[in-house]
C-alpha cells in the first residue's frame, strides 16, 4: 500500500500536530521496518526549502516537496480543484491529512484526522480566517474523507452531529504518549530544573498562549494558590505570541 501523509505541521514550530504527525509518522516507519507492505511518503510544500526545517527525519520514507508558492497551491486547490496530489506523489492508494492540506486527489482515498472542532464551537477565540479555514476543510473532510480519525469521543460525536456524517465512519484514535515524556531520576530532574533558573516548587503550563488556551485563568487561579503556598512557581512553556503564533494563527488569536 502506498500511503501519503501530510507533514506540513512539521514545517513550522512544534506545536500539538506537529507532535501528532512526527510521531505519526515514526509509528509508520516502524510498521514499513517491520515488513508490511507499506510504501510510506511525507507531502510538505517549502518553495524555498528542500527539507522542511523542524521535519523528523527517518530515511525510510521519501519526502515530496512541490516548492510552488504556498498562495498559488492553495488557489490551485481551493477555488479551481487544479494539482491533485498524484501529480507530485504518483499514483498512490491513501492520503492521510492531519491538519490543514487537504489537496483535491484523483482516486486516492483520504483519511482525515480531526484534532478538534474549537474554531466552529468557539470562533470568537480564533482569527476569522482561521475560522474560515477550518470551516471550509471540515466540511470538505465529511463530504469526501473514507474515513474520518478523532482524538476523543466527544469530537467524533460533535463532528457527526455538526456535518450530519454516521458515527460509523467516525474513528477514534487516541493519542499515545512518545518515550521522550518518560519519568526522569529526580536528581536529572533537579539538575535540569535548576539549569533554566527554576529552584523551587513549580506548576508547569506546557502550550501556546492563545486565548482558547485561557492562560490569563492559570494565572488568576495561580495567584490565589500562590497566597497560601507563597514557595511554588510556576513556570509556562510554549510558543510567545509575538512571534510564531502571530504568523501561524492570526493576530485576534493571540489577544489576551
């Protein structure tokens, strides 16, 4: 089988689908390794990057890059249905979307993973062209996916009702957790801790600080908290919102 698998959200800083795709991907190799009959492919499109810079990088498949203009694909795709995707990638059997690309496909089926429906349940949280976007690519996902993944049972039956789609073409995947996030020895921990400045007890915020992330509540309730245990921190890690996030997600995104 040959399997085509959208790896765009490695093209830009990591964030929860870049994770899901990397290791998405990693799970696939090792299927490929272990003698499936698995041809596997990663489509990205960078005009001026033959390598998308965050990619996980796995010899065992074969990256395809266009390098068009990103405006020009997408006008190609969106408004006239032009460039399908076995132009660049061959004649292939499966193409997996797992965030924004959803290419027109001559006889490949598509296989969609729905991280979540937060821009349609709460489009004052995003940028209105964000809101489009998912709009537009969900519906596009009922109307032609073979099969439609979810990360959770209540997006699988928030999709069904909202697009009228049968639960039975509705799976649930849920996201494993990587070797990476194993448990460090307390002593590698400290050490590590105490290397970026962190000394003392702490609460650990690990996401993009957006709006629909409500990290102004973290840190409202952090403050009373911090008023009976004046010794804990709290430490938040993610992308800053004057930079990466602006560009990945639009300026309204990332008001407070």
């Amino acid at each position: 089988m040959k399997v085509v698998v959208d790896g765009g959200a490695l093209a830009h800083p990591e964030t929860g689908i870049g994770r899901y795709t990397g290791e998405l991907l990693r799970a696939l190799s090792d299927l490929e390794e272990a003698g499936t009959d698995l041809e596997l492919q990663v489509f990205f499109n960078a005009w001026r990057a033959s390598r998308p810079p965050a990619t996980y990088d796995d010899p065992r498949f074969r990256l395809v890059n266009p390098r068009l203009p990103s405006r020009l694909l997408r006008a190609a795709w969106d408004r006239l249905g032009l460039l399908p995707a076995e132009r660049f990638c061959g004649a292939v059997d499966l193409f997996h979307a797992s965030d924004w690309i959803h290419p027109p496909l001559r006889s490949a089926a598509l296989v969609a993973t729905v991280h979540d429906l937060g821009p349609l349940d709460h489009p004052e949280w995003y940028a209105p062209d964000v809101v489009a976007v998912h709009r537009r690519i969900n519906q596009g996902v009922a109307r032609r996916a073979a099969a439609i993944l979810t990360v959770s049972d209540f997006t699988r039956r928030r999709f069904a009702e909202r697009f009228d789609v049968p639960l039975e073409r509705i799976h649930v995947t849920y996201n494993g957790v990587a070797p990476t996030f194993g448990p460090l020895a307390p002593e590698v921990g400290r050490r590590e801790a105490e290397a970026l400045g962190i000394r003392r007890p702490f609460v650990l915020y690990v996401g993009s600080r957006e709006r629909r992330k409500n990290v102004l509540g973290l840190v409202e309730i952090f403050a009373r908290v911090a008023e009976a245990e004046p010794e804990l921190d709290l430490v938040v890690v993610g992308m800053r919102p004057d930079r990466e996030g602006l560009r990945g997600q639009g300026a309204r995104a990332w008001e407070g």
